[in-house]
C-alpha cells in the first residue's frame, strides 16, 4: 500500500487541498461517449456504461511535468507514486475525477537534481506532503474528448486549471486484465501561482506542462 492512500478521503473533505505538481497530476479523468469507444467496445452500449467508476491503475499510468531550463531545454520528470478514481457517464456533465499524488515520488533522472527539487526552493515536500487534483466541471471538449476543470492543489496553493483530454480508447481486454479505460491530457500553470519563486524565468521557467496518462480499471 503506498503512502497515497490515505490521501483520497482527506481531499474529498476539503475545499483546500494540500499539495504537488504535477505535474501534476495529477491527473485525472472522466470520459465522454465517442464513436471511438463504441468500436473498441463492441456490443456495448452508452447506457450500459454510464455512472461507471473506473480506479487508476498506476503501473500502466503515468504523471509526467516538464519545464524549462536556461530558456534553452525542457527538463523532464515524472511522478512515481500517484492513485485515484474516475467515473464515466455518457453525459459529460455527470463525469468526475480525483487523484492524489505523492510529491516526494518525484524523479527526473538525477538524484542531486531530485533532492533540490524536493527541497525547499521548489516542492518542499517535508512542509507540503500532499498533492492533488479534483474536477469542478466537465463538458465535451474536441474530436471526442473532454474539457475537464478541476482545483488542483501545490505548495500549499488551490488554484483552478483546465484539462484537455484525448479518449484512447474503453472496453474489455479479457479475463486477466478486464473492463479498462484510458485517456491521456495536459495542463499548465505559473510556478509563482503557488508560491514557488526562486529562481528567474531565465534560469527556470515560470511555466510547467503537466502531462497525464491513465489507464483505469472497472471497480
């Protein structure tokens, strides 16, 4: 069990959700009926799959943020221990997400790099345990996906942000892994939003990209 799953229930309770990136997070997300999920589910129907919860299956998910560096290349990392819920509605309006990461997870492929970033000039993760995203609002958004607007929560800041989604593609994949989901998104926001100042633009980008793959599984 990791150290996340406690996490959930204390953001439902609370409007002031206590913290990440990512970057995150993380994630999350609820579908719309589209053609593309008709054909992977054939047979199905959009009444059977309404108000199904789907839960995040973190070894086939990922959290992933990039951000700039000396104004020159994108600097990498990935969350390694997130989890969460979703669920599908064929009305977009009746669709919700929720996750909760673990920012002391954090990896970008160096140790050194990965103790600052969790230190006190960016993540903080000693003070600021917590990360975490949870939709307000869901409406049908392009080619089939979802526009989902959610609070998420860094560095002890609320601020709201808006998911893009692309619909991958739902249905059963047999008796070992069964009814799945997925879908991919990205949003972006100000470092200096959530309080996170040191260092200039120049030196690190003020914006992060925080990209979101899930896989979910039928409950």
């Amino acid at each position: 069990m990791t150290r996340t799953s406690n996490l959930i229930p204390s953001l439902l309770k609370s409007n002031r959700l206590q913290v990440i990136a990512a970057a995150g997070l993380v994630a999350c997300w609820s579908l719309s009926a589209g053609p593309s999920l008709q054909e992977d589910a054939p047979g199905s129907s959009s009444a059977q799959l309404e108000g199904r919860t789907y839960e995040v299956d973190p070894v086939h998910s990922g959290v992933l943020f990039k951000i700039r560096h000396l104004g020159l290349s994108w600097c990498w990392g990935r969350f390694m221990s997130f989890e969460g819920s979703l669920v599908y509605d064929s009305d977009p309006a009746s669709c919700s997400v929720q996750m909760a990461i673990d920012p002391s997870s954090l990896d970008t492929g160096s140790a050194g790099r990965d103790r600052h970033v969790k230190g006190a000039d960016f993540l903080n993760v000693t003070q600021f345990p917590d990360a975490g995203f949870r939709s307000t609002k869901v409406s049908a958004g392009e080619d089939g996906g979802l526009k989902i607007v959610g609070m998420f929560s860094l560095h002890g800041v609320e601020k709201e942000v808006e998911l893009v989604s692309k619909i991958l593609g739902q249905g059963d994949r047999g008796e070992r892994f069964g009814e799945r989901i997925g879908f991919e998104g990205s949003f972006r926001f100000n470092r200096r939003d959530f309080g996170i100042t040191t260092y200039p633009d120049s030196a690190v980008g003020d914006e992060v990209e925080v990209i979101i793959a899930i896989e979910g599984m039928l409950k």
